[in-house]
C-alpha cells in the first residue's frame, strides 16, 4: 500500500470508529506520556491542536511550558501557548495561534501527529511535510509519536526526508 493509500485507509478507518473507544484510548495515551521521565523533566513541549476525531493533548495544556504548530511562509514554526491563546483555522483547517512569540530552538520534547506509525518508529502525516523538514532543521531532544491503536502498522516506504520518532505511544494497554 502507498503512503497515500495508507493515509486515506487510516483517515477513513479513524473516523469510523467508535468515540468511546477512541476516549478510552486518548487516556491510555495521555497516561503514558504523563509517565515519560522525558516528558516529566521537558521544560517545553511542542503539541498540536487535535483535528476531528485525532489524539487530543489538550489536557497537557497547564502541566508544562507549551507550543503550539503555525504554519509561518510556508515553514512550521511553535508559538509559546499564553493563558487565553486565541487560535484561528488555518487554510488547511488546523487551529493555529493566531500571534505569539516562535520558540523552535527552545523545544526539548515535541508530540506530533500521525495517520499510520510504523513498528520502526517512521510515521505517515497528513502529507504536506511540515514536520519532517523541521525536525531535519530543528531537532528537539525527544519526538514522540501519539496514535491510536489500529494505527500502528507493521511498514511502508521510508524515503529519503522522512524523520525517524524517538518513540510512539499507542493507545493500547
């Protein structure tokens, strides 16, 4: 199956499934990052603003420094979260923050989001690269993966640009 097969099956397959399900494993996941010795010492995490039915982090917001993904001139960049944030849907439908000050270099643990993860640790986006192309520039301490349980896979291509995770978390017990 192609990325772009596998993208779509997942996406499909993601938005069929059961929100109770999905709510049960959204904690499990939440849990086991809340765990993670990287994330307990990290003095900024880099999440994103879940979109539709996608893992939701929102509950970290409070626990630690956060930022969140803007798509500044066609390159990513993190916006430190202030308290009372406004955020705003981006031409691809993401919440974004709407202005605040870019901490990229400042990052030393960043969740980002997936469709598919490999058991290799390689994930498969939404297709457009943001995420590879900064962690090529900007690599935080610790990247870490968030996906459902169904959505980790055995394999798929690898190319050249994509950037390997440091770990996932499942939503699996």
């Amino acid at each position: 199956m192609t990325k772009k097969d596998l993208r779509k099956h997942m996406r499909e397959l993601r938005d069929q499934m059961d929100s109770a399900i999905l709510q049960k494993e959204n904690k499990v996941i939440l849990s086991k990052l809340e765990k993670d010795p990287y994330f307990k010492s990290a003095s900024l995490v880099a999440i994103f603003y879940p979109m539709g039915p996608e893992v939701n982090l929102m509950k970290l917001v409070g626990q630690r420094r956060i930022a969140f993904p803007k798509i500044i001139n066609q390159e990513l960049h993190f916006i430190e979260y202030e308290p009372l944030q406004a955020f705003a849907k981006s031409t691809f439908g993401i919440m974004e923050p709407v202005e605040g000050k870019i901490v990229d270099q400042e990052i030393d643990y960043m969740i980002v989001p997936a469709l598919a993860i490999s058991k290799s640790g390689y994930r498969i986006g939404y297709g457009k690269g943001y995420y590879d192309q900064f962690l090529s520039a900007i690599r935080p301490k610790r990247v870490v993966g968030v996906i459902y349980g169904f959505q980790e896979v055995e394999t798929f291509e690898i190319q050249d640009h994509d950037q390997k995770l440091d770990t996932y978390y499942t939503g699996k017990l």
